[in-house]
C-alpha cells in the first residue's frame, strides 16, 4: 500500500504541552512538522539550534523532514532595499536546514499577519471549541484585531500571531500603503529567483501556504486565494521546488474553490510538496464557517472527494491532518490539540486504506 507521509505539527518542547512521545503513539504517523519558534524573523537559523531539534525528533523515534514555518520577512514582502540582506539569511537558513535533512520549507506570502478567526474559542453544540470565522465580527482595525487574537490564545503564542513579529503594527500598515497584488506577486517572484536555484541545489523544496481566509482584509493585498492565483505563481518559476501547500481548510473558505480539481491540477505537475487537511462549515449564505470535527463527513467539504483526488494523483508529499477541536477536557492551544487531530489522522488514514483497496 502506498504509504501516506503522515506528519503531526509541534510547537517544541517549550511550547506545546503535547510531546514527542504521545505524538509517537498516533498511528501511521512518523514525520513530525516543526519549526524554531524562538529566531526572529528575518534571522538565520542557527546550524546548532536545527540540529538539535532534529535529534530531539529522532530520539524519540520520529522524522523531521518538514519545516513549518520559516516566515519571510515584511521587507521581502514590501520590496525594501533591505530585502538582499534578508534575502541572503533566508538561503542559509535552507543550506543550513538541508544540512539536517529537511526536504520541505512551508511559508506563505502574506501582508503583516498569517491566518485570521474572529472567535477561538466558539462552542458547538456537542461542548467541543472550534475557532471560527465571521466577516461581521472582524475587530476594526488591526491594534484590536492583534488584541482580540491574544486575548483568545489561551496563553500560547499562536503560529504567525508572535508579538515580537508584529510590534509596531501600524507602522507595517503604513508600509505597505503602495503594495498591491501586482507589486505583491513581483515581489514574491524577486525572492523565488534568488533562492530557487538555491533550493534545487539543497534539494529543499518550498511549498507555499494559502492566504487564509483567501481574500483581501484591512486593504492589505492577497495572492494566493484560489486556482488562477496559484497558475499566476507557479509562472514566476518554472521549477518543481517551487510548489505549494495545498490547505483544504483555508482554500476552501471560498466556495467557489474546487479543491478535488485543484488537487487535479497541481499534483502531477509535481508542484504539492506538503498537503494540510481539515474541514469547514459554512454557516450561512455569506460564507461564514467554523472548523468542523476532524473525522468529518460533518463538515462542508467533501473529505472522501479530496482524498480520493490526492489517491487518483498517487500523491507521495507530506500530509498533516490541520486544525481540529479542543475536546474531552483539552484547553491547549486553538486549533492544535492532541485529541481531535489524532481522530483527524485514523480518519484520514482510514479513507485513504479504502480508497488503496478498492
Ligand atoms: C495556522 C497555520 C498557519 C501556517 C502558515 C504557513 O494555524 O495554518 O500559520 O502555518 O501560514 O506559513
């Protein structure tokens, strides 16, 4: 049976109050996705700090192929002169993170802040906690939204929300007052030429995330919503290490995104190193959703179809089941708890077996 790359994302040590060895009883599951939490961004990783995170991996008798996230940061993205500076960190960062066995760079491309709910912690029905999205509740400027975010976190630092990245908040709003989607997507294609080459060479391959949610917030611009935007990016460089993270949950708050036929498309052109699976429900007609169940025919988004696509494919990339519920008493970070992620897994696993046997 072809074997899914199974992984499961961690925080470290320091982090999550999930550890190595409960993530090590998850069936089938052997890659851990991880990442140094601690270097700023902008910063090269440390040689000694990757390494040591990858025995901490290994000891514990998993895999560290799969690095999510190394962010990019904002000068890249705003087209500053010192973005060669920045630039030139981030290609050491992949020789040293080859160096250590890392096949995989998950990133994404987005203004100021990563992904973005309006509640953390919305309760179902069946006393679980999902986070979830409402155009409506959106705080109105970011200064609230950062604060809204914190607020909701349960105390962890959520991925993408780490304050020190996102100090002086206005002053980046105020930067990027001249990038549109244009400037944006020629901006992203300056940074792919000069750490492409380098990437074939290190045999690391890039996989860049959606925007989440896949559209335009506080003016800021957005270019990886849907299946036009990735056909845009994959033009800027013609290379299979130059691919893309295909997000079920965040391509799929638009409705209008088929993500069977997105699968269909970029998987055998070899552009989908990495794959992050979760489901969504919509809860009205404007497209507000929480996060489902993770063993979810619950949800809007039809689990059997995607992995079926991914099965048709003979997908052979990095799979991670995405964010879940809080459930049986687990009051951790949003979104990454042990319980409903592991669900997520057996179910995942489970379609996928079927589809194998069929
Ligand atoms: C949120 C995550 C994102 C994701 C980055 C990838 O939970 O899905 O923070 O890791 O956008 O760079």
């Amino acid at each position: 049976m072809a074997q899914l790359k199974m992984g499961f994302r961690w925080f470290g040590e320091k982090d999550d109050d999930i550890s190595l060895s409960q993530i090590r009883q998850i069936p089938q599951t052997k890659q851990v996705v991880g990442a140094l939490f601690d270097v700023p961004v902008g910063d090269v990783w440390p040689q000694d700090k990757i390494d040591a995170l990858k025995k901490q991996v290994t000891d514990a008798g998993l895999k560290l192929e799969v690095i999510e996230s190394v962010n990019i940061h904002d000068d890249i993205k705003i087209g500053l002169p010192t973005r060669d500076k920045y630039i030139q960190n981030y290609i050491q960062t992949i020789k040293n993170l080859s160096k250590a066995g890392i096949k995989v760079i998950c990133y994404n491309f987005m203004p100021v802040f990563d992904w973005l709910r309006t509640d953390l912690h919305h309760q179902l029905a069946d006393g679980s906690n999902v986070m979830m999205y409402e155009q409506d509740k959106l705080p109105q400027d970011p200064e609230a939204l950062m604060a809204h975010m914190k607020s909701g976190s349960n105390g962890f630092s959520l991925p993408g929300w780490e304050p020190e990245r996102l100090s002086a908040l206005q002053d980046l709003f105020d930067a990027y007052q001249d990038v549109d989607e244009d400037k944006l997507i020629e901006n992203l294609k300056y940074f792919l030429d000069a750490i492409i080459p380098v990437c074939e060479q290190y045999d690391v391959r890039m996989a860049m995330h959606p925007d989440d949610p896949p559209k335009p917030l506080f003016g800021l611009p957005r270019i990886f919503k849907n299946e036009e935007d990735m056909l845009r990016i994959e033009k800027l460089y013609e290379s299979r290490y130059n691919g893309f993270t295909i997000c079920t949950g965040s391509l799929g708050e638009n409705q209008n995104n088929d993500l069977p036929a997105i699968i269909r498309e970029f998987v055998p052109k070899d552009r989908v190193p990495f794959m992050h699976v979760r489901n969504i429900k919509f809860v009205n007609q404007q497209g507000d959703f929480h996060e489902s169940a993770h063993p979810s025919s619950e949800g809007s988004l039809d689990m059997y179809e995607i992995m079926k696509a991914l099965h048709d494919t003979n997908y052979d990339g990095y799979i991670r089941p995405d964010h879940g519920r809080n459930i049986w008493g687990e009051d951790g970070r949003p979104g990454y708890g042990l319980y409903d992620r592991a669900l997520g897994i057996t179910y995942l696993l489970g379609l996928w077996e079927a589809l194998e046997k069929k």
